[in-house]
C-alpha cells in the first residue's frame, strides 16, 4: 500500500491539514461547557501522530493550524464584546478574534517545530519531548506578555481520571500529564516494541493513580459562614447608560438590604460610577446593615481619581473597618489587556470600542478581609486565572480560608464563556483546598466547595440571589507550597527535563565522528 506520508518528507495528504484544526476543536471540547475530557487524548494524540511525520517547517504549520482550531473554538466569544458592545464592524470584529488566535497558537507552532527538529526516532524520548514541548509552550502563553492562559489544556482534568493531581502539579502539570498521554496515543505500536515504552505506559497511568490513593485532603476546617451572593443581571448595553443608571443603583440597593447573610458579596463593578462620585445618602443606606452587628459587604466599585487612575476595586465595609476609621479595599492586580489596560500602539483599537475606564490603575493590597471569623480573599473576575499570582497569600498564619470571585461577564454573551470562567475557578478550588464562591452579573454565580465542586449555582441571565453556608479552609497543597516558593520554575525546569534525552541523542548523532 502507498504510504499517506513518508518520514521527514514533509508529504502529508490534503485532509489532514483539515484535520488538524478539527483536533484543536476537539480539544474545545474536552472542556466546558461539553466537559468531555477524554476528547483531549485523541486530540493530542492526532497533533503527535502529525508532528512525528512533518519536516520542523510543516509541523510549525501542523502546530499552528492545531492551535488555531482549538483557540478559535475557545474566544470566538470576544467577537460579541467587539462587535455587540464595542461597536466594530463584523468583518474587523471577526479578523480581531482570528488574528489573537493566530498569534496564540505561535507559541504551540514553535513548540511543534521544535519537536519535529529535535525528534530521535526513539518513542520514549519522542514522547517525552512532545510532553515537554507542550508543557514549555503553555507556560510561555501563561507568562509572557502579562499571559492570556485561557483555556489551557489542563482545566479540562476538573473532572475525570486526572483530577487527583490538581493539588500536586496544578493545572499546567496537568496538561503536561494529558500531552504525555496524548504522545503515547500518537506514537501507537511503536511504542510497545521500544526499550523502556511500556515503562512510560506505566509511569503514566501510575500517576494519577498514586495521587488517588495518597492524602488527598492537604486543609482543614475553619468554621462556617454564610454568603448572599448577588447576580443582578443587568445587561452590559444599559450598565453605564446615565438614563438607565439610577433605576439600576435603587435595584440594587434592595438587593443588598434585602440579602440576610454574614457578608454580601456583588459583582465586580456594580457601582458603575466610582464611589467617590455616590451621592453620600445612598452610599450611606447601601451600607447601613453593616454598619452594626458581626455583618459585612464586599462591593465591586472603582477607586481612584482622574490624577491617580481609577482601581477595578472590591470594597468592604463592616462594623469593624469603621471602628478602624477607613473601609476595606482590594484592587485589581492583574489587568485584562484592552479591557483594562491599554498596550503599547493600540489606543486607536479601544477608541474605536469606546471601552469605559479602559486603561486603569493596578491595585497594590492583597491582605483578606476578616468577616464571620473568615479571611476572605477577593479575586477580580480574570485574575483567577493566574494561581501563582496569588499563591504567596495562602501559606502562612493569615492566609485566607475563602476565595471570593467578583466578575462582570455581561460583555460576552449567553453562550460558552460563563462556563468556562466557572470550570477556572473550579480548578483554583482543587489547586489551593478552599472553598471559593462566585458573584457575576449575569452568571455564573456559584460556591465551589474545596474539592472543586459546584454545590450551589443560580441560573445564569435573570436577577437573583444565592444564600450558601460555606465551611472556610486552611492549610498549605503541595501544589501551593511550591509555587508560592518557587512560583512557575519547577515547571519550566520539567518542561526543560522532558526535553533533554532527546535533545542530547540528536546532538550525539550531529557530532562528527572521531579520527583514528
């Protein structure tokens, strides 16, 4: 039989080009809202079988058709921001979703390529250096730039075979661990008949395993308090309209006072003018409840002036901060680029989306907020995809036993995204062992207990309010411990081990050989 392909000739039939933007959807999949996990092994498996057969060239292309289908999968939702909310042409919408992704998939096209160079015929070593390759690329999409980790590879392992190793190795471990078993997938009967293959067969399905049977619970109980989580569903084309803004602060207002629990926790931005701007007498009955009694609120505004820069802020107020003379404040650390902060050369792309308080100031303050015997720490809508931005504060004596999830995800849709963000913070939740809880706007607004379960949620797009108990959590996961350490470096430094063997067969076989 005619072979479809021959090694390193970089001959490859028409169809598996098509194929393998349909591997990177299939990887979409894996994740929420489908939540079909195993779907991801196939899909790694399609990208190795490729990159195993493909000249470095043509697997850059391999890698970068792969990342295209699966990245355009995950963020076509931005098109509705853009084009919705921001007011761009369809066509300039669409070529702005498409063009992030292709820069996106740069980084898994370079980790392709690489593999494909650097290949030695030898599948253990070729799987390793697959692993590698794809653990190395993730991290690079997760750190440089400020990161845009969306939809890494590992947040589909909330569920399934893999999750025990969330709170060893984190999510980035994670997809490691799934590229593993998608390289052996790829490299098929070969690897059966390799020195040492069924050994890494082995290593694979021992791993998650050992995670299962080891101790799986690394904290311990705090107490309990109760959460209001409010959802008011304001839709994001009437939040900042001056003609709609007074009936949605009074709605508000009765939403606050009407929620019974030891603290309120809003949206993000639920004040949609700064604070400093509030007439005095609202803001005054806004936090009346408070003001007496072992009750507090936690409420999205933006702090600041027009001289300093407004904050993307969660403002506490209680019985105790006004003892104290002065309100609780967390500021935003990490900024949404365009969103929230403006990059290099492309103010003429937020003009044009006419984006309210799009370029802010960074917070600075990530102390909890001690409510109910509780350390609360807020997160800001995106920053809860960054774990090792705040995994510092959760190892010490003051360390917070609930995270708190603030987010505003109006300007995306109805479809895919809410699900997404929910799936992120499920995994915040199995990384760190806390229980975190989730006020949006429009959805998703849910507790997460601290094995990563959903155990309460509101059904997204309508005015609501969700009452949880929620049991705080202290104590330090593996996961935790080394990375507030020695934040992503252990990481890159197995990314780098996994490449190794190869990398040194293929520089021994480059030697010239030695004179007699």
């Amino acid at each position: 039989m005619k072979p479809l392909w021959r090694e390193a000739s970089g001959r490859w039939p028409a169809w598996g080009w098509a194929l393998l933007p349909a591997a990177g959807a299939l990887l979409t999949a894996s994740t929420a809202p489908l939540g079909a996990w195993f779907l991801q092994l196939p899909a790694l498996a399609v990208l190795a079988w490729a990159v195993g057969r493909l000249a470095p060239r043509r697997a850059a292309l391999a890698g970068w058709l792969f990342g295209l289908g699966w990245l355009v999968s995950s963020l076509w939702w931005l098109y509705i921001s853009m084009h919705d909310f921001g007011g761009l042409a369809p066509p300039l919408a669409g070529a702005a979703v498409l063009l992030l992704a292709a820069f996106l998939s740069l980084y898994l096209a370079a980790a392709m390529a690489a593999v494909a160079r650097w290949r030695t015929g030898r599948p253990v070593r070729d799987v390793l250096l697959y692993t590698g390759a794809w653990l190395l690329a993730e991290l690079a999409r997760a750190s440089w730039f400020t990161g845009f980790p969306w939809a890494a590879p590992g947040y589909a392992h909330t569920d399934g075979l893999l999750a025990p190793l969330a709170p060893w190795v984190g999510v980035y471990g994670l997809t490691a661990v799934a590229a593993l078993w998608g390289g052996l997938l790829g490299q098929g009967r070969a690897l059966w008949r390799s020195t040492g293959g069924r050994g890494l067969v082995l290593l694979a399905v021992a791993l998650p395993l050992a995670a299962a049977l080891a101790p799986s619970d690394f904290t311990r109980p705090t107490g309990q308090i109760s959460v209001s989580l409010l959802q008011p569903d304001v839709p994001q084309d009437i939040k900042f309209d001056p003609n709609r803004l007074a009936g949605n602060m009074l709605a508000l207002r009765e939403q606050v006072l009407a929620a019974p629990a030891q603290l309120v926790l809003t949206p993000e931005s639920v004040l949609a003018v700064p604070q400093s701007d509030l007439d005095p007498a609202y803001w005054q009955s806004l936090i009346q409840p408070f003001t007496r009694g072992n009750r507090a609120v936690l409420m999205g505004t933006f702090l600041g002036d027009n001289d300093r820069g407004y904050v993307n802020s969660m403002l506490g107020v209680s019985a105790a901060t006004l003892r104290a003379g002065h309100d609780y404040s967390y500021g935003k650390r990490h900024l949404l680029p365009f969103g929230e902060f403006i990059p290099p050369g492309f103010r003429w792309f937020v003009d044009l989306m006419h984006i309210p308080l799009a370029d802010q100031a960074r917070g600075q303050s990530e102390a909890p907020f001690e409510v109910g015997g509780q350390r609360v720490r807020p997160l800001i809508c995106y920053e809860d995809l960054f774990g090792e931005d705040f995994a510092d504060s959760l190892v010490g004596p003051q360390s917070p036993t609930v995270l708190a999830n603030a987010s505003n995800l109006a300007w995306f849709g109805r479809w895919m995204m809410q699900d997404q963000h929910l799936q992120f913070s499920r995994m915040r939740a199995m990384e760190f062992q806390r229980p975190l809880v989730r006020s949006t706007n429009t959805g998703a607004t849910a507790a997460i207990d601290h094995h990563g379960e959903v155990t309460a949620r509101l059904p997204a797009w309508t005015p609501g309010r969700l009452d949880v108990v929620v049991e705080g959590r202290e104590g330090v996961t593996p996961y935790a411990a080394w990375l507030a350490r020695w934040h992503l470096l252990p990481l890159w430094l197995a990314g780098a081990l996994c490449a190794l063997p190869a990398l040194l067969t293929r520089l021994r076989r480059s030697k010239p050989p030695t004179q007699p």
